[in-house]
C-alpha cells in the first residue's frame, strides 16, 4: 500500500491497495491513521461488491440505515444510491443529494462518524473538464484561521440543526419519516473526538439558528461562518474516476456535490455512513 498527500489541506490518496480482499490489522491502523491525519481518502481503481463495501465499512464502526428508504439498495439497506439514473420511470438513487455543503447526518443526535462513497458511473468527462466532482473542504483548517477571540466566543454557542430545512427535502418526506428526524442542538465548534482538533460545526444545509440569538444575527453568522468555512483555501475538489472510493470524516469536514451535468449523463455512486460518537 502507497500513501501519498493531496496538495490540500486535507486528502490522501492510497495506492496498491485491494479493498475488495480482507484487510489485516496492521494495514487497516494504517489507513485508520491516516484518515485521522488528512480527513478524506482517495482509493484508486476498486471494484468491490456491495457486500465487499459494507465490510470494509465496518472496519470504521456500524452502519447508519437512511431515512429515505426508496434510495437503499435492495438487499443491502446499508447502502444509499446516489444518482440521477431512472429505470422504469423511478429515480433509483437521490438525485440531488448533497448539491448544497454539508456534512452528513449533523442533523441526528449522534452524527455519523464518516461516509465511503463509490463511484459505479460518473458523467464522461470532456476535453478540459470533469463533471459530477466533489469539493471537501476542512473545518479543522476553518477553525484554526479564525483569530482567538472569535474561536473564544464561538466555543460558547450551541446551534440548531434540521434535516427538513430545505422545503423541497421536506416535500419528499412521509410524515412518519418527518417524525424519525427531529431537531437537534450541537455545539457550534466540536472537537474532533480522535485527533482532538476543534471543528467548526455549522453548515448550510442543515444548521437553521445559532441558539440564543435574535433570527437576523444568527442568520448572519451561520452565513459568515459558512462562508470563511467554503473558501478555496480549505479546500480539496476530487475529480472522479469510476472505481474511485473515497472516504470523509464528519466532524472535520464539509462537501458539496457539483451539479453541473445533465440527465442523459448518467451518475451513480453508493454510499455507506458509519455512526459516529456523542459531540462535544
Ligand atoms: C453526498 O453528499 O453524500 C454525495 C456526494 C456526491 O454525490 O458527490
């Protein structure tokens, strides 16, 4: 196996490495180190089964079943399909996952530790550019620019988070799944519970008030805070090869999916989300 460092802050790519067999201890440390070193993986040319997914997965902790239950895999419900492919008339993945920056699951009590996405189709790339990429960027970096007395007065605030603040998320729910995702309060700056980094944890998607403040006050500062936290210098933009894994940590990143193709171009990725420990 071959590690080496993206030119970003965050990001490693791993090399001579067959995720589809069982990795051992000492190797999987390897990776384990890694990952908590540079919050996201890139591994090159795998091709796995889905039931090959889901055990690799596991090496990083139990799996998160999704609320949206049309978009798991059939046999494997451990898997979401992302995509914009329809069959028979019906998307068979969501379509529109994750095309404002977020992190994955900061919605629920108990945030997901990391997501493993592999891609199955990605969209033909053209003569000077790629379509469907994903951007990373690391709130730990985020973090660690802002000046002292704001990290001090940001260590003090608690935020809100909903999974149903966009209204057309909203509008794909039951209201039975409306019910298995209730708001959440976490704190605004989390520590990262490996390396111990402190996290800036506010994100456009999901985060809806900064707690205590008046409506146009924390509007503005989740505006401000997602903003310093999406700028170019944190940032690692992955360009997708089919067979690609990669790999990101909750707490010490964001992404966004760049949604800058068509429907007659197909993408397809699997996700698995591994649970993650109490924020603090
Ligand atoms: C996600 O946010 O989980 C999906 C990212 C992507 O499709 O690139």
């Amino acid at each position: 196996m071959k590690l080496h460092k993206l030119a970003s802050p965050l990001g490693s790519e791993i090399l001579d490495i067959d995720l589809s067999r069982p990795i051992d201890d000492a190797t999987f440390r390897q990776i384990d180190d890694a990952f908590s070193e540079r919050s996201v993986l890139v591994f090159r040319d795998q091709v796995m089964t889905p039931a090959q997914h889901v055990e690799f997965s596991r090496r990083f902790g139990g799996l998160e079943i999704h609320v949206l239950k049309q978009y798991l895999l059939a046999d494997f419900p451990e898997i979401l399909l992302i995509s914009n492919v329809v069959e028979n008339g019906k998307p068979v993945g969501i379509a529109d996952a994750g095309q404002q920056w977020h992190t994955d699951l900061s919605y629920v009590e108990i945030p997901s530790r990391c997501s493993i996405l592999y891609a199955k189709q990605i969209p033909e790339p053209g003569p000077d550019k790629t379509y469907g990429d994903t951007c990373f960027v690391s709130t730990a970096a985020a973090y660690d620019a802002l000046d002292p007395e704001m990290q001090k007065y940001l260590g003090t605030l608690k935020a809100r988070h909903s999974y149903l603040k966009r209204p057309h998320v909203r509008a794909k729910l039951s209201e039975e799944q409306k019910k298995q995702v209730p708001e959440v309060i976490h704190p605004v700056i989390r520590t990262h519970p490996v390396t111990g980094r402190k996290c800036i944890y506010v994100n456009e998607s999901f985060t809806t008030e900064i707690v205590g403040l008046g409506k146009e006050e924390s509007d503005a500062l989740i505006l401000q805070l997602c903003e310093h936290c999406q700028s170019e210098q944190f940032m690692y933009r992955h360009k997708w090869r089919v067979g690609d894994v990669l790999m990101w940590d909750n707490c010490s990143t964001q992404h966004l999916a760049v949604a800058d193709y068509g429907p007659e171009q197909a993408r397809l990725m699997n996700r698995t989300t591994v649970r993650g420990t109490a924020v603090f």
